[in-house]
C-alpha cells in the first residue's frame, strides 16, 4: 500500500468576472475533473472515483465516462467497470476501437463476455475480431474439486483477507471493518491554498477505514491488535514464525516529511514484534532492507524449514512490478541481502502473496495465464528454486481477485478473493476438498511395503475417465470424485497384478478411503499334479492303464486355464542311446496326440524327452533285472505346471479368488483336495515289502516333492488288529520307513519327511467291534502319505505316536 503526501504553495490571481455564469460552471466542472486526475495519479482512486461520478452527473461527456472506467479498472471492481465502459462507448462519435477492447476484458474478467460481445453488435465492430487483443485467461474448465466457503467468524462488510495462526491457535487476519468513512469535498479554487492530498483517518485508496491486523481467539472472540509501529496507517498481511515466537507484518507509515521533497509516496514496509501470551504484539523490529520512499516490500511469509523470509517487492532491478523475493536469517534474525526468486516464477506482471508448504510454493499473479484479475499459482518447490508454474483452476481462482492462500497447522486452508456472493469487498474463505481422499499401503508376502517401482492404473466408472495416483514413500494416493465408483489395477512385472472393483465414494461419508494390498510373486512353472504313464518294450502307443491318468489330466487342464502340461518321455536302458532318444521323442508326442481328443493345444504341452539317461533304479547297460524293474524306466513324467510362461505377466486367476500366493504351496493343496490323488500303500499281512503297483505310486510321489522342494511329506504307517500291541507298533514303523527309504534312495532329503507309526490304534475298519472280511483287515494295513508346506526347520526326527 502507497500512501501519497503533497505540499503545495500556489498564488492565483485572477479576475472575480471568471466565477460569474456558465463561465463559472465549466471553469468549476473541468476543476472536478482536473482534481479527480491528480487524485489518479497520486493512487487516490476511490476519491478519484467519487469526484468523477459527482463531475458525470453534473455534465455527461465521453471523456469523464473513459477516466471513471479506467479508475474502477485499477481498483478491480469490474462489474462497475463494464458499466462506464458501457458509457463510454454510448458516445458513438467519440469511441475507440481502444475503447470497444477494454469493455471486452472488462465483461471478461467480471465473467459477462457474452453479454460484453452483445453490447458491441451494431457498431461496425466484430467483437471476435477484438478478441485476440485481450489478457490471456485460461479456461475456467480447468477446474479442482473443492468446497469454498466464507470463513466463520471473521468477515465484515469491508475487506478481510490473509489468516496466520500462532502457537496457541490464534487466528490473525487483516480488516478494513468499521464502513466508508465520508469522503471530503473538492477543495474549491483558493488564492494561496495548501491541501495535503492524504486523510488521517482513512485510505484514500479504498474510502474506507485503513487495515488493520485483528485476532480471533480460540474461542472465536475476535478483537483488533495495535501496532507499536509509530505512524501507522495500514497494518497487514500477518505471518507468524513458531520457533522465534514472532509475527512479521507489514505497515504503511505516516511520513509527512522528507529532505527535499515536496511530493513524497510513502511505501510498504515489513516489521516484526514478539507475541506475548495474550497474543498482543510486543516491541517492533524493522525488516533491515525496507525503504519506504523508494520502493515496497509487504506480503512476508516466514518458512521456518528453510530458514528464509519470503516477501514481494517493487524494489529496483526486478522482472516485473511486484516480484517474489526472499533473504534468509539466522537465530539472531539476522537477514541477508533479497534475492529475486526469478522466472519462471516471477513475470513482467505482479507476483504477491507467497506461501511454502512442503515442495509447493504458492502465490498470487497477474502476469501469468489467468481465469480472472489476481489468480493463486502453485510451483513445484525443489532446492529453494520454483518450477512447472500452474494456475489452480477454478473455483479456487474466479473471475474477481484471489490471493492469500494459507494452509494453517490444524489442516484448515483460506483463500482471500472479492469473487461475487461475499459478505463484503474482500473476503475469506474456508476451502475444504470436496475430493475424498484414497490412500493405499501395498505390501509384499513378507508384510513390508513396497517402496520400489510398481503400477497402478486407476479408473473412474461413473465419469469415465482415469484418476491420477501418486507414490510416495510406499503410500499410493488419489483425489475421488464424490459418488463415483472406481476400479484399481496394480501390477509389478514378475507379480500378480491386483485388481480392485469395490472402490466407491457413493454415499461415503468420511474423508479418506483406505485399502491395503498384497504383491504376490507369480510362482511360475509351479507344479501341482504329478503321474506318470508306463509303456511297453520298444513301443510308444498310449496304453489302456495310461488313459484313465491322461483323461483326469485333460480334464484338469480344461478347467484351470492357468495350467500347462510337461512331458517328460524315458526309456529303459535295451538298446541304443540314439534308439531310445527317439523312442523317448515318440513317446513325449504320442500324449500330445492323445491330448488333441479334449482340444488341448500343443501349446500348452511342453514336451522333453531323455532317452535312458535318467533311470529310476540300477537297470543300466548289462545288469540283470527284472521285468517290473525295467517297467519302471518306461515312462513319461507328467507335471501340471500353473502359471508356466515365464515371460508372461498374469492375472490371478479366478479359479483361485481367495488363495494366498504368499503360500503358492497353498494352489497345490487346493487341487490335490479336489483331485485326490495322493496314495495309500498298502501292505500283504505281517509284510513290510513294497508292492510293485505302489512303487510306481511312490515314483510319481518322489517326482512331486523334486519338483515342489517346498512340500514336506508326513508318513504314517499303521497295521490291521491282529497281533499283539506291541508287535504292530513295530510292524507300522517299518511299513512308514520302508517308504521314506524308498524316496530317500529317489533322491528326497531325509529333513523333507516326517515318518510316525501307530500300531493298531487308528483302524479304519474295528475289527475288534464288528467281523471284518479279508478286504477290510487289507484297508487297516496301510501307509498313508500327506503333503504339507515345509518350515524348513524339520532335522527328520522320527516319532512314535502315544495314542494313551
């Protein structure tokens, strides 16, 4: 704020006759208007104004017309603007295309273009021929969802803008409150008159009261607060530093006087004094850079993070009218010399009203793109240096003025504008988001969040359109629209994406929508069923007792999408390695060729084929064996592999909605319930010999723990209740360690197997209650086999069961 003080001595001599008649009246009509220009110039604009309205209705004429429109255009009341820009072109003669322009960006900027093109039509004008003449504003689409409402409390019918709070939680903000103060009439033509351009008791910027600083207490009590600054006139824009406990303010001074000048335009400065626990200000101390008679500096805001004290200035050497400076200080407020932040920040317009909060910087301009006539700014805020300058949009920003932008400690965030609908000129608002918020932890199996990179894909249903999301140390953040559905997909290559559908803010009466979700690594090629198919001498044909396995398996494949097949073809060892290499081929192909019957494609078969290179037993080359034995080396390993493609990224599958693949063990199990596949050994009466038939069962049980190094496998062995106690405790613990021998010698770690034997106790069939049959006493003799995720803390202890 510049306040203006003029001495002047003039002596006039002049004849009584000019006073007399029409004389008289122009001579004292053009005094207005000459009185008025230099209250312009002096930046007394709203007493320039009340001059030139009394001038208009006394004598209209295009000329005060045009200087009362240029006037209101300075004080930013643009809907009167457009009203005496309206008058001024009414005098058709007169007009200017200047003229026809400035209506424009008058009706522009009070949000009545349309109407301001209308009032053109007609004048041998196309009005969007203008239109390129006029400021750049932006689309006021461009739009943030927030509620904004008049502060509580704190407005009046004057001008109330900027808030600060202090550490007890006192608001302080600036007001104008008390009403117009009348303004004085014209002095009339004097001979030897002194006039002082400049009133004691209000601002002959506004007509009204001078501001003043004003504090709301806790209790919503709100009073006004002296400043100890002698002379002051305008006291403004509070910004309280917590630490040093002080609040910075800026003031314009009462400076009558100054060594050799008659004309002098007093200037803004920047104090601070000590907050005392009332929250009165206590003392003053100057800000050491303020120069009252040359330039301004107002608008501090003190950011305590970084140690500096931001404030604007037209001081010399600038980019524009008002920049964005800042001097650092220390403990001691000792402040170094201003430094102009620079572009982009700053224009060739004015920049004001800066504010920091964490890596934003805020603050006012006209010089940038704009939605009306101040607009509030945000820039990315890195290494004290701003950047990537960004309008705010409405309706943060209107077509009126909007500056001030505050965030406050207790979250609250105010906005000063003179937008239509406010209780007074300018008032404070109170802007909440009407986005609700999202906020997502995204987790790995092991509990921790994930901090590395990942995507998420965020859309909105009910408005069709994508939702910007945000990572920030391993939190996932989104603004929602209100009553709107929403889909998340995140997806990290070599995990499962995660899809969320169940996203809604339709009826959500809180403020942040949480979720928390878990990335689970795809267990490629894991497999979850195990058979094996036997072939006879020399042949590849698919045999009777291998179909009943390959059918279960084309059914499986059928209905788990996820799940590939590999074949894995051998050989015993008669005849020669090439031979049996390409008989171990035919016989891989020949279940490819029996799978083609259930429409299961060959690619998603995987075939491998060995020859007799990986024998099961000790049948090599010219040892004698028998028939059964070599049998056992005729086969082909089928593995059902989930999620084979390792290069692939897949979606869980439906089928398995609910599973935890932090425990991919866990799809195993799922299937091995639904299949039932594991074997029960069964043993001849008081034998603990392996049966062929169950040895191919425990080939196909050892290809399924090489292949899941994961699985622990439990063994229990158990005999029929003929015999004494004690002799079928020891007959079930050979028949449970018979099998674990058997997968030992197949190459199965001891630690992977956990055998126990409980004699007779746990029957299937109580013969001791009711007469069993030869085939009952069979089922009561028996290993059962168990599959279990493994902790790989078990040493293979071995475990008699006390069934007392």
């Amino acid at each position: 704020m510049v306040l203006i003080m003029k001495k002047t001595l003039t002596i006039l001599s002049i004849s009584a006759s000019l006073f007399l008649g029409l004389s008289q009246s122009v001579t004292a009509q053009k005094s207005k208007v000459r009185f008025a220009d230099a209250q312009m110039e002096l930046m007394n604009y709203q007493r320039a104004i009340d001059i030139y309205e009394q001038a208009y209705a006394k004598k209209p004429n295009y000329e005060t017309a045009k200087s009362t429109a240029r006037a209101y255009d300075v004080v930013r009341n643009y809907d009167k603007s457009l009203e005496w820009w309206k008058n001024t072109i009414s005098y058709e003669d007169e007009a200017t295309r200047e003229d026809f322009i400035s209506l424009l960006s008058a009706a522009q900027k009070a949000g009545k273009l349309e109407a301001g093109k209308s009032d053109l039509r007609g004048r041998n004008v196309s009005p969007d021929s203008l239109m390129s003449y006029l400021e750049t504003f932006i689309s006021p689409e461009t739009q943030r969802k927030v509620n904004i409402q008049p502060a509580e409390g704190l407005n009046s019918e004057g001008s109330d803008f900027v808030v600060a709070q202090d550490a007890a939680g006192n608001k302080y903000f600036v007001s104008d409150r008390g009403g117009e103060m009348p303004t004085k009439k014209m002095p009339g033509i004097r001979i030897d008159y002194k006039n002082e351009f400049f009133s004691e008791e209000k601002s002959d910027y506004t007509g009204r009261q001078y501001f003043s600083l004003y504090k709301q207490d806790t209790e919503g009590n709100v009073s006004k607060i002296v400043s100890n600054v002698p002379g002051t006139k305008n006291f403004a824009d509070p910004s309280y530093a917590k630490e040093a406990g002080v609040l910075f303010y800026s003031v314009t001074r009462d400076i009558k006087k100054a060594k050799g000048d008659r004309q002098i335009a007093v200037q803004s400065e920047i104090y601070y004094s000590k907050v005392n626990e009332d929250g009165q200000l206590e003392g003053f101390m100057a800000f050491p850079f303020n120069d009252s008679l040359n330039y301004s500096v107002m608008h501090p805001f003190v950011d305590e993070q970084a140690k500096r004290l931001y404030f604007a200035s037209d001081m010399p050497d600038g980019i524009g009218g008002y920049d964005i400076y800042y001097s650092e200080y220390d403990a001691e407020m000792n402040f170094t010399a201003p430094v102009n932040l620079g572009a982009p920040l700053n224009t060739k317009g004015n920049e004001t009203h800066p504010f920091r909060k964490d890596d934003k910087f805020y603050f006012s301009s006209t010089g940038h793109p704009r939605v009306g006539g101040m607009d509030v700014y945000v820039a990315d805020f890195s290494n004290g240096t701003a950047s990537n300058v960004k309008n705010m949009g409405m309706p943060i920003n209107s077509v009126a003025d909007d500056f001030g932008y505050r965030e406050l400690e207790n979250g609250e965030i105010y906005l000063s504008s003179n937008r239509k609908g406010g209780e007074g000129l300018d008032d404070l608002y109170v802007m909440e988001d009407a986005f609700k918020q999202f906020l997502a932890r995204v987790i790995d199996c092991d509990g921790l969040v994930v901090t590395d990179s990942y995507m998420a894909t965020m859309r909105d249903n009910t408005q069709n359109g994508n939702v910007i999301t945000q990572m920030n140390q391993g939190a996932l953040t989104a603004e929602l629209e209100p009553e709107s559905d929403f889909s998340l997909t995140i997806s990290k290559p070599g995990y499962f994406s995660v899809t969320d559908n169940t996203i809604s803010t339709k009826g959500f009466e809180g403020d942040t929508v949480k979720r928390e979700y878990k990335l689970s690594p795809i267990p490629y090629q894991l497999p979850v069923f195990v058979d094996i198919v036997y072939y006879d001498l020399d042949k590849y044909a698919i045999r009777q007792d291998a179909k009943p396995a390959l059918d279960k398996i084309a059914e499986i494949m059928k209905k788990y999408s996820f799940l590939d097949l590999l074949v894995a073809s051998h050989t015993d060892s008669r005849a020669s390695d090439e031979y049996n290499i390409t008989l171990s081929n035919n016989r891989a192909k020949a279940v490819t060729e029996y799978m083609a019957q259930y429409n299961i494609s060959p690619d998603r078969i995987r075939l491998e084929w060995f020859g007799e290179q990986n024998l099961v037993n000790d049948c090599g080359n010219g040892v004698p064996c028998s028939e059964a034995d070599h049998q056992l080396n005729r086969r082909s390993e089928l593995v059902l592999e989930a999620f084979p493609d390792a290069t692939k990224q897949y979606d869980v599958p439906t089928e398995l909605t609910g599973l935890d693949f932090c425990n991919p063990e866990d799809i195993f199990t799922m299937l091995q319930d639904e299949i039932n596949e594991i074997p029960t050994i069964y043993f001849d009466f008081d034998k603990s010999m392996l049966r062929s038939v169950h040895k191919k069962e425990l080939e196909r049980t050892a290809i399924m723990l090489q292949r899941m190094p994961n699985l622990m496998l439990y063994i229990e062995g158990h005999t029929d209740q003929r015999g004494s106690d004690d002799y079928n405790v020891g007959l079930s613990e050979r028949r449970a360690k018979v099998v674990m021998d058997y997968l030992m010698k197949r190459g199965i770690e001891e630690n992977r197997m956990e055998h126990q034997w409980y004699g007779e106790t746990q029957p299937i069939h109580n013969c001791n209650e009711v007469t069993c049959t030869p085939a009952m006493h069979q089922l009561n003799r028996r290993t059962e086999l168990r599959v279990g995720k493994s902790g790989f803390s078990y040493t293979g202890r071995r475990k008699k069961v006390d069934t007392m």
